[in-house]
C-alpha cells in the first residue's frame, strides 16, 4: 500500500510537470501532442509499471526533438527518471 500512495504521488508529480510544458508557448506542437498522450496513458486504469512504460515510450520518442528549448529537454528527461522509477 505504502509503495501505491509513492507511485501515486509520483504520477501526480509527472502529470503536473506535463501540464506546464504543455502550457509553454515555446515547445513544439509535435512535442504537446506526444506529452498529452503520455498524459493519457497514466490516466489509464493498468497497473503502474504498464502506465509508466506507454507514458515512458511516448515521451522517449520526442526527448531528443532538435527543437526543444534545453530547459523542456530537462524536464523530459527528470519526467523519464521519474517514470522508470514506477516502472522497476
């Protein structure tokens, strides 16, 4: 139980960070699209590691995008940290 309220708060965290570059005028439109659905796959009713391994697989794809501002880059990789965290 203890370790659900931690992945729990730990999605919370992921989800917040998400809304605020989603919220940014400077990241790329392609970059939205796939936060939003990494967004959506943690709001999926699996298991933890199953969220966080489809919200892992899409942010992946767009953390290396030529047109991310360096402190966006940042916080997708700390959103990636975060969710291999749930994920082990």
């Amino acid at each position: 139980m203890a370790e659900d309220k931690k992945h729990e708060e730990t999605i919370t965290q992921i989800k917040q960070q998400i809304e605020m570059l989603l919220n940014d005028n400077s990241v790329p439109r392609n970059v939205k699209t796939a936060l939003d659905e990494a967004r959506k796959a943690l709001e999926q009713n699996e298991g933890y590691s199953v969220k966080a391994s489809n919200a892992m697989y899409k942010i992946d794809e767009v953390s290396n995008d030529i047109n991310l501002p360096p402190y966006a880059r940042t916080v997708i990789w700390n959103l990636l940290s975060l969710l291999e965290s749930i994920k082990d």
